[in-house]
C-alpha cells in the first residue's frame, strides 16, 4: 500500500513538474534603439534553452517568447539576459501554467524555479476562479529592480483559463 | 590613383565581410552598446585631405564586451599613404587618425533607460597607443594617452551625444607631438520612412561637429615656442545604416573654422566609411 502511495506522489509531483511553467513572455524592454541591438538581444535569448520562438521588435519594444512544453525557463533568466545586452526589462505579461497555493494569508502561484504573488490589483472576480492546484493564467508580472532580480514576482492575472 | 586605391581597399573588407564599429556617428563621440561577452568587428576606411596632399588608411577595430557596461577595444591601421605633415587629430571617434596602433576601455558608468528605444546615457573613454611608425611629419612619435568622456540621449527618433577629449604624446628623443583637445556634437535623426521595424533596415542622419585645439610640436632646445594653438571647427553630415547584425557608415567632415598656427596644415575635408559586423 505505501508503496502505491508513493508511487502516486512521484507520478503527481513528476507531472506537477513538467507542467508547472511559464508559456509564453512578451517582455517589454526599455533603452533598445538599433538593429543591432535587437539582434543581439534575439540571439542572446536564442541560446536559451526552452525557447520555441523569439521576435523582437524595436517599435513595440519588447520581446515576445513562446516557450517549449517542458521547458525549465525562468523569467528571471529572460529578464538577466535582456540586462546583459544593455537594456532594461520592464513589465512582462505572461502565460503561466502553475500550482495556486496559499501562503500566509497571501496567494501565489509556482513553477518549479518561481513564485508569483497574485497582485492586489487582480479583480476579485478572477481571483475568485482560481482553486488549489493546477491553474493557467495570463497576467503582467509588475516590474523588478533589474540589479535586484529574486524568483519572486507580483503577479496581476488578467485572464484565467 | 590613390582614390582608386582607397575605394578598392574598401572593396575588398566588404569582400571579405570584416567590418566596423557602433551604431552612432562616425566622428563625434558615442556612447556604444555591447552585450556581455558580445564581439563587434569594423574596418574603416578614412581619408584627410590638406591643401597640398591626402591621406588615405585602412583602420580594423574589435570590439569586446567585457560587461554591459565596459567594453575593451583594439585598433591597428594600414596606412596607404601617409601625410608629410598630418593634422593633429583623432580622426575617428573610436580610433586614431593616424598609424597609432590602441587599445582603449570604454565604461559606460551612467544609463537610464526611460522609454521604449530611450535611454541617457554616459561614457568614459581611457586609451593608450603606441605608433607604427618613427617619425609622423618629421618629429619623432612617441606612445601616446587618450581619455574622453560623452553622454548622448538615444531613442527611435533622436539621437544627441555631447562629449570632450584629451590626447597626448609622450616625449621620445626629444622631440614631442603637439597634444589634442577635443570636443564634439552631434545630432541625429531618423526619418518615419526608415522606422521599419526590426529585422528590416535603419537608417539614421546625424549632423556632426568637431572642435579640436591641436598643440603644436616640440622640439628640446626650441628657442621659440610659444605653446599657441591651432583652432578648428568642423561640421558634416554621415549617414548609418543598419541591418541585422550588419552597420555601415559613411561621412564627410569639412572645416568651417581654421584659425591655425604658422607650423599647422590647412584642411581640405575628411571623409571616412566603416563597415560593422555584430558577433
């Protein structure tokens, strides 16, 4: 019977696992003038893995990802890259598919590598939605400093699936 | 022929796809963007024209990023023809005008990035060079210092870069380059026409101003120097074009003010071209 049960938990953490993760970025980036600049940044992203598709776009000022099933990617590591080209990340709106805990009062959702906090600003309509457990939101993950990049991020859910 | 000269180095560097440096003018100072660890290589072609004569090099640079927010930089040149009497000037705002070979820190210590495509920021520049040839219009050549500092605004339609600069030879068998302060202006513009967004091609104008304060030489034992100056405006337009990772530039400097020393040379015009490369 123990064994069962724990053969139950590998099959549901080892999903949770490959579920939980961010979908799909468009991250705003500030201070990208030049083609070159957005080359580099494209090619920059381009190495990392889990990247289905990068276009950036100079007048938009952002760079739309959509990330591969099963990839480890951290917006943390989309947000050092863009730092590492000179640039300045800004908001992102993201596709998330993660696991809705409560912690301490407060609500997030995980992937393996982050924790997004719901922000206060998301409706109680759409917050309302949301059940212990797998969830798929769209949402703008609010701005960081970019020398002060942690795995926790706040979270306005715009959409839940 | 030294025209045709000239234009078939050029030929052959876009043959053999080296090419050159930032995304800003060619004579004023910049601000460059490199990525960490990212590679930028260029070659320039320049010419300065005087009353009697010109100069025509062929000038690589590399380009690494070291951070974000410091690059390092080599240039050699292969002089084509050389100037019995060469102005004192930097030439380029990345490189020497004349056979020094330089290696040089770029740190960029201020950037605020405010706006989508915007952003202020600042650079300072620290080289040292030494030359590739004994003597540059009869006086012995020594190393030399380079420092300079610009800050500029960027955004997808405007471009502005103020900065300043010093250059200075050493001393070598008694005999001493005139020194070179410096400073320059530049504004830029991209026309609606050219906002095509990337991987589509860019092209910027900039209108380009230099004002330099060259030194006269020195000799040990020189009854009469009077440590006078040379002044020199000059202002042209240069055009960038950029796509993907590939730059070229091209401009023209023409002198609008030259309140010169009895010992220095009048100029004619200067134009250069580079072509950039993106690692």
């Amino acid at each position: 019977m123990k064994k069962i049960v724990l053969l139950i938990v590998v099959v549901v953490f080892g999903s949770f696992s490959s579920n939980a993760q961010i979908q799909k970025i468009d991250q705003e980036v500030f201070g990208m003038d030049c083609a070159p600049c957005a080359y580099g940044l494209e090619r920059g992203l381009e190495k990392l893995d889990g990247l289905e598709k990068v276009q950036v776009s100079l007048n938009d000022g952002k760079a739309y990802l959509d990330l591969a099933n099963n990839n480890n990617l951290s917006l943390r590591q989309i947000q050092e890259e863009v730092k590492k080209n000179g640039f300045s990340a800004k908001n992102a709106e993201i596709v998330i598919k993660g696991n809705f805990v409560e912690q301490d009062g407060t609500y997030a959702i995980q992937t393996g590598k982050e924790t997004f906090k719901i922000a206060e600003a998301t409706s109680t309509n759409l917050r309302s939605r949301l059940k212990p457990g797998i969830v798929k939101v769209k949402g703008i993950v609010q701005d960081e400093e970019d020398g002060n990049l942690t795995n926790k991020w706040k979270l306005n859910i715009t959409q839940v699936y | 022929m030294k025209t045709y000269f000239l234009i078939l180095g050029i030929g052959l560097l876009t043959l053999y796809q080296v090419e050159a440096q930032g995304h800003g003018p060619i004579y004023g100072l910049q601000t460059p963007t490199l990525a960490k660890g990212g590679i930028n290589m260029s070659a320039a072609g320049m010419s300065i024209a005087t009353e009697d004569d010109a100069s025509y090099m062929l000038r690589y640079t590399f380009f690494y990023g070291i951070t974000e927010d410091l690059q390092v930089t080599l240039t050699t040149p292969t002089v084509i023809e050389r100037l019995e009497n060469a102005p004192r000037t930097r030439g380029n705002s990345m490189m020497p005008s004349n056979g020094d070979i330089e290696a040089a820190l770029w740190y960029r210590f201020f950037s605020n990035a405010f706006g989508v495509g915007k952003r202020f920021e600042s650079t300072a520049i620290l080289g040292v060079s030494a030359p590739t040839e004994d003597v540059r219009g009869q006086v012995n050549v020594g190393n030399s210092i380079h420092g300079a500092i610009s800050t500029g605004y960027a955004s997808r339609t405007w471009y502005a870069w103020l900065g300043g600069g010093y250059q200075y030879y050493f001393e070598k068998d008694n005999q001493q380059l005139g020194d070179l302060p410096y400073a320059s202006m530049v504004i830029g513009y991209r026309p609606d026409v050219f906002m095509g967004d990337y991987p589509k091609p860019d092209w910027r104008v900039f209108i380009e101003s230099l004002v330099e304060f060259p030194g006269d030489n020195k000799y040990t034992g020189q009854q009469n120097f009077t440590d006078e100056r040379s002044k020199k405006v000059l202002v042209g337009p240069s055009f960038l074009g950029l796509y993907g990772a590939w730059g070229i530039s091209f401009g023209a400097l023409f002198p609008v003010v030259q309140d010169l020393t009895p010992k220095a040379i009048k100029e004619n015009y200067r134009v250069s071209i580079n072509l950039s490369y993106w690692l």
